[in-house]
C-alpha cells in the first residue's frame, strides 16, 4: 500500500529542505518507498480534518491503510521498521541506531529550535540581548560534544542507519544560522548525509512543490 503524507503547500523555507517532511520523504526514499503527498495551507492544517489526524495541527502525518501517525520521529521509525535498510538486524545495534534518533529529537533538535524560536519570536523582548548568548552557548556546548563522539567516523554508529538520518535532518535546521559551519566535521558529516542519492530524490521533491514544479 502506498503511504501518503502530509506537507506544506507553501513552505516559509522557499524550499530549503528545512520543514519537517523532508526526512519522512528521505527515509521513504532510502528503503525504495514510493508514496503520494497531501498539501496543506497553514488554514487547512487547522481544520477538522487535519486535527483528525494530527491533534496539534500539524505536518507531516503518514497514512497507511488503517494507520494514521503523527511526529516525524515515529514516522520516520516506523517506515525504518518496516523495511529493510535503515536499522542494523543486530538487536543491539539496531537500539543503538534508535537512540541516535531520540538524541537528536531531543538533546540536539531542542536547543537548536531554542535558538531559532529566540532570534524568531523574542527579538523584541527586552531580555533578548541578555538570553540570546546564553541559548547560544546552550547549544554550542551541545555541538561541541556531538562533533567530539563523530570524531573523524563516517556516520555516528558504524553503518548509516535512521540515526543518522535524523540527525543530519536536524542539523540541517542550523544552515541558515551560519553555526554548522563553525563545525568542520559536522559540516561534512550533513554533506555526507546531503550527498546521499535519496536524500537528493527527497530534496528535489520538496522543492518541486515550491517551485510549482509539482
Ligand atoms: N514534533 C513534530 C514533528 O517532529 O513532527 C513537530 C512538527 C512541526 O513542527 N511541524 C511544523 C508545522 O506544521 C512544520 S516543520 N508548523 C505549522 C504549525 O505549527 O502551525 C517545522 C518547520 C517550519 C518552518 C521551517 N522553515 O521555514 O525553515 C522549518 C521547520
């Protein structure tokens, strides 16, 4: 069955990649997942419809016959355990790859949204000034001791699995802040992860839907 998921119709990143449904796209794409796309306006992401389906509103969702899921990290998870290609068969390797994936849904994609919600959302407050180089170095602190395990190592856990793909998704999120680049083996670990065939497939299908090309 050909799972469908859900995406901007306009998205504010002009087609960067940044949204949240590239990496559905990418993971589908790396175990040879064809699969369809619903558009959404931000209006329709807040009808009933959507709601149904994703309770905060929200994309990307993925449908799957009776299955209705939400949160990229599940998705993506899911569509790695549904296939083969994206989580080592070794059990033990297997939930080292899964805890790549909450690390960087949660200790690395948090501080980075920090830093974004700040310069974002509070530029006008009057504490920004004060805050801004506290999220900052939050986050540096955190890139530091990613950039330190990756060493010099291809992926972080021996073979390229949905560890890696979340995190080089995630780590995307930091282009537009000119900080990736302030990290040479990061920069080149997402180079890696951007360099990947289904990565490109992914990339040029959501910036088909920018472009009106799609
Ligand atoms: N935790 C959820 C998940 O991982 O799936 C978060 C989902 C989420 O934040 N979705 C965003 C959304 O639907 C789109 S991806 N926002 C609309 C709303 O909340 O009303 C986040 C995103 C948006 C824009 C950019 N950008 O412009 O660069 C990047 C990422």
């Amino acid at each position: 069955m050909i799972p469908t998921i859900t995406a901007f119709k306009q998205s504010p990143d002009r087609g960067r990649g940044l949204a949240r449904d590239t990496r559905i796209r990418w993971a589908l794409e790396e175990v040879g997942q064809a699969y369809d796309v619903r558009l959404l306006t931000f209006a329709e992401m807040k009808e009933p419809a959507h709601l149904a389906i994703h309770p905060f509103g929200q994309i990307p969702t993925y449908e799957e016959g009776d299955l209705v899921l939400f949160e990229s990290g599940a998705i993506v998870l899911h569509i790695a355990e549904s296939h083969p290609g994206l989580l080592p068969a070794d059990a033990n390797a297997r939930a080292r790859a899964i805890t790549w994936m909450f690390a960087a849904l949660n200790s690395v994609e948090l501080p980075i949204l920090d830093l974004s919600t700040a310069k974002i959302l509070e530029r006008d407050a009057p504490w920004y000034e004060a805050r801004l180089p506290l999220v900052e170095k939050r986050l540096c602190d955190r890139l530091d001791q990613l950039a330190a395990r990756l060493g010099d190592s291809e992926w972080v856990d021996g073979a390229f699995s949905a560890g890696d793909l979340m995190m080089v998704s995630v780590l995307l999120r930091l282009r537009p802040s000119g900080i990736l680049e302030r990290y040479p083996k990061l920069s080149a670990y997402v180079a890696r992860g951007e360099a990947r065939p289904a990565y490109q497939r992914a990339f040029a299908a959501q910036l088909a839907v920018f472009t009106g090309t799609k």
